[in-house]
C-alpha cells in the first residue's frame, strides 16, 4: 500500500437508486473505487453492475445475500461465497478479486472458500458510520476528513436496511474533491 494512496470502497449494492449517483460523483472527480456486490442484486440488475465495471472500477463479492456470516452452517456459509463469486462472475464475464464478509465478520471456511474462488479477503480500516442512527451526513463527513495515506475506507453504495447513501452522498463529492489538495490519490485496492 502506498503511502498517499487512500482505497475507497463501497458495500452492499448494486442499488438501482444510489449506485448510480456514487459513480456520479467518483465519474466528476475521476476516481475509482472498489464495490463489493451482493451477488442477487448483480443478477437484479446486470446492466448497473456492468456499468460500475465498464467505468474501470473494480467489482469485489460480499456473498449472495449478505447473511451475517456467523448465523448459518459451514454448507451454507461456503455457498454464500461462492454463489456470490458465480453470480458477480455470470454477469461481469470475469472472477471477482476480492472478497469482503458482510458485518465484517470473518468466519475461517468462508476465508477458505474465497481463496478457493480466488478472491483476497479486505476488510477496512475506517468507515464512514453511513449507516442507522450515527449515519447522518455531519458526523460521516468529520470521520471522511481522518482519512489519510494507505486507509480502507468503507461506505455503502445500497441502502440495504440500515444504511444511508442519501447522508453520505450529501458530503461524498466534497469529500471526493478535498482528496488531491490533502495530497492523497484514491486508486483501486491493489491485488
């Protein structure tokens, strides 16, 4: 990881509502970022996740349907992750690279079957908090200016319950533009 390079990532779509104004907004800015698909909403809508893959960002998988990982058998656990992989994979006509577990939660056979996919596991250093009561665009903004060199930042590009594209796109294109005179350069997580 270089030391003014800062990797923003952006989980739980492709939404039909907010995704597109995320790449918006990293398209004005000439940004790209990594997205992390649920693989059900990539078969929903094919055409959004080629389009975050045509702009040259890059399409990671973050399992079929976003169970949270620690709540469902071994089988089933593997199943998310590798269903997740195909789908995101039928779609895009290319393997996803990258893998993240929903909630963040690590489970060992699901880090196993994303290597057997072919898929590094990434996690994140900071996040926005773009989500339930802490989500609101103020308090998104302040943790988005402690960004600094070689930080993970995780955002959400679908609403999916809880989250709050609408808060964060509210200070993303600021953000987005602040990033160049605070000397940092957004690029795509590296493989």
């Amino acid at each position: 990881m270089c030391a003014n390079r800062v990797y923003l990532t952006f989980d739980d779509g492709p939404d039909p509502e907010w995704t597109p104004r995320v790449l918006d907004a990293l398209e004005k800015e000439g940004v790209k970022a990594t997205f992390f698909a649920i693989g059900q909403h990539a078969q929903r809508l094919p055409d959004l996740i080629r389009r975050v893959h045509d702009a040259g960002h890059a399409v990671g998988n973050h399992t079929f349907s976003h169970r949270h990982p620690w709540f469902m058998s071994q089988q089933t656990a593997r199943a998310q992750v590798r269903d997740g992989a195909n789908a995101i994979g039928d779609v895009l006509g290319v393997r996803p690279r990258f893998y993240r577990p929903p909630h963040g939660r690590e489970r060992a056979c699901m880090n196993d079957e994303a290597h057997r996919c072919g898929e590094q596991v990434v996690l994140w250093n900071i996040s926005a908090i773009d989500w339930g009561p802490l989500g609101m665009a103020d308090s998104i903004e302040k943790r988005l200016e402690a960004v600094k060199g070689g930080d993970i930042v995780l955002m959400h590009d679908g609403q999916n319950k809880h989250n709050r594209p609408d808060q964060l796109l509210q200070v993303l294109p600021l953000f987005l533009r602040k990033l160049s005179d605070r000397g940092l350069d957004a690029a795509l997580l590296p493989s």
